[in-house]
C-alpha cells in the first residue's frame, strides 16, 4: 500500500491545547463558588460578589484556559500563558517531563538557564490525559528535527568546563 503525497508532507505547526474535559475540569472551583453564592443570596445576602465570580467563571475561566498550550513551529515553539513567548528550537537545551504536586508537565530548558514550564500538556490524577507521553514525544522529536545542524549544547549556568560529567550524563536534568 503506498502513502499519498498530503499525508507524506509534515504539518507547518502542531498545538497543544487543554483537552476539553481538563477545561472543564478547571472551572469547577469556579461553579461551586457561583452556586454557594446563589445560596448565599438566597439567604437575603448582597448580590454583589455574586455577579463577579460569575463574571469570572462565565467569561475569563473557559477562555484562558482556552488559550494555554504551546504551538510548534518549524523555528521556534510558541508558548501560549497569559504572556505569549517564543522560545527558538537553536537556544533550547533539554525538554523533559517534571512533577509538581501530582501532575506531571512538560519543562522546556533554554541555553541561559531558563526554564519554562508548559501549562499543556499536563496530566495528574484527576487531570488526566491519555496522550501526554506521545505529546511529550512529539515535542522533542520535533525540537530534535529543527535545531539545526550547527546546534552545540550548552553547559547549564553554575557549571564548569573541567568539573566531572553529571552522574546522569544531562545537566539539565532536575536535581535528584
């Protein structure tokens, strides 16, 4: 069986978003805290926190977490927070998976010593995602295919040139 030609041609981008059951998921703070409110006002309270937290859960929850996620393009990855940044593939030293509370996300390690947590992918126990390691995997892979060739790794900040290898043979690696 042959493969067609679209099929064969890479994409010019892949983004990584939020999976609609973790947007979800991520507003139910926010629910409960409209429903105790209708309570509250139910009761004869002010109504004025209220039309806040419903302000909030309405409109800023569903679309931030809307925007999370990090686009990869041929040059750079996108990092998609509250502030956008590009983060080009030539000064990226590491990708790794981290863990932090239980959830596990994807770290992106630059060649000054920076290092940027990705707020998707994501996975935990109640936050789960099926696909995060073949994410994960498509990150590096697609960092490794577009740093070009004339990428050289960097020592980490705080590292010498005549001090011994690192155990683990990656200096970006977290401290064990």
């Amino acid at each position: 069986m042959e493969q067609s030609q679209v099929a064969a041609i890479p994409p010019a981008h892949i983004r990584y978003r939020l999976t609609p059951l973790q947007r979800l998921l991520s507003m139910v703070p926010g629910i409960i805290i409209v429903a105790s409110q209708v309570l509250f006002r139910v009761d004869g309270g002010p109504s004025g926190l209220y039309l806040v937290s419903e302000l909030l859960v309405r409109c800023v929850v569903p679309i931030a977490s809307r925007l999370f996620g990090v686009t990869l393009t041929p040059s750079a990855a996108i990092v998609h927070n509250l502030r956008r940044r590009t983060i080009p593939w030539s000064s990226v030293q590491a990708i790794q998976i981290e863990s932090l509370f239980g959830s596990r996300t994807v770290v992106i390690y630059e060649a000054g010593g920076r290092r940027t947590r990705l707020r998707a992918p994501i996975t935990a126990f109640l936050n789960w995602d099926r696909s995060f390691e073949e994410k994960f995997h498509s990150i590096g892979r697609w960092w490794l295919d577009h740093r070009g060739p004339d990428w050289v790794p960097v020592p980490p900040p705080g590292a010498r040139w005549g001090s011994p290898p690192v155990p683990n043979g990656n200096p970006y690696a977290p401290p064990a």
